[in-house]
C-alpha cells in the first residue's frame, strides 16, 4: 500500500506544476490541476532532466523539484513585476517630462501674449499722444492764424483812420 501511495504521488508530480488564480484573487501552487473555476496562469512540466534555466541559485536537485520549479516561476515573475514597475516608472517620468514641457510652453505663449498685450498697449498710449500733440498744434495754429487776422484787421483800420484824419486835415484846409 505504501508503494502504491508513493506512486501516486510521484505520478501526480511528474505531471507538472500547476499555479492557480481563484476568482477572489488567491493563488495555489500545486501538482493538481486547477479547478474548473479558476484562472490558470502557470502549467509547467515536471522533467526528469535539468531545465534550461538561467537561475544560478540552488542546487541541481532544486531544479528537478516541485519546489524548486515554485521557486523558478516565483522569481520569474518577480522578475517580471520588477520589469512592470520599471516600464510603469519610465512612463510615468515621460508623461511627467511632457507635461512640464507642455507647462513651459503654456508658459511662454502666456509671456509672449502679455508683452504683445504691453506692445499693443504702448502703441495705443503713443497714438493717443501724438493725437493730442497734433490737437495742440492744430489748435496752436489756429490761435496764430486768428492773431494774424486780428493784426490785419487792426492794421487796416488804423490805416483807414490815418486816411480819414489825412482827409480830414485836408477838407479843413480846402476853403
């Protein structure tokens, strides 16, 4: 009975290994098939031989046992979170790169508005001081040519008080 027992075992476990993931998240690792409700992540075969590993870890008979295939497969994953989070790492520094160049740019385009903003703002404040230089000179030439118009006036009429006095003179002189 006892090598009947140590067969079946040796059978069960030269089938191969099974890593199962049940529906709530837990994980067994067995030499039975997994259950019809559960996710199969790892089937390995059981091998008399060594297998082609880059593991250097453990001795030669941990290879060939169930437990040292567990090991194997632990570490291969492990490896492969390690990858994950690495890849998971240099995305996150990208998207973080790209974002403080999409900040720099937001940046810039906002400086460059606000000096086109101050350009536009100067520009406006120079046209609306040379508008009221061109008013005062508009109005200063206005004054001066009223002036002008005044010292005609004024110059004509003393002329024609000196004509009229010169006549005046001239009729009291006539008999």
């Amino acid at each position: 009975m006892l090598i009947v027992c140590f067969a079946a075992v040796t059978g069960a476990a030269a089938d191969g290994i099974y890593k199962c993931t049940e529906a709530d998240g837990s994980m067994t690792i067995s030499n039975i098939a997994c259950p019809a409700d559960s996710v199969t992540r790892e089937y390995r075969e059981y091998r008399d031989e060594p297998a082609a590993s880059s593991d250097t870890h453990g001795s030669a008979d941990d290879r060939y046992s169930i437990m040292g295939q567990v090991r194997q497969i632990e570490q291969r994953e492990q490896a492969q979170r390690q990858a994950r989070q690495a890849q998971q790492e240099r995305e996150a520094a990208e998207t973080a790169k790209s974002e403080q160049v999409a900040r720099e740019a937001a940046a810039q385009r906002a400086q460059a508005q606000a000096q086109a903003q101050a350009q536009a703002q100067a520009q406006a404040q120079a046209q609306a001081q040379q508008y009221q230089q061109n008013a005062r000179q508009e109005e200063l030439r206005r004054h001066e040519e009223d002036l002008r118009r005044r010292e005609y006036e004024l110059r004509r009429h003393e002329e024609e008080e000196r004509a009229r006095g010169s006549m005046g003179s001239v009729r009291g002189k006539i008999p």
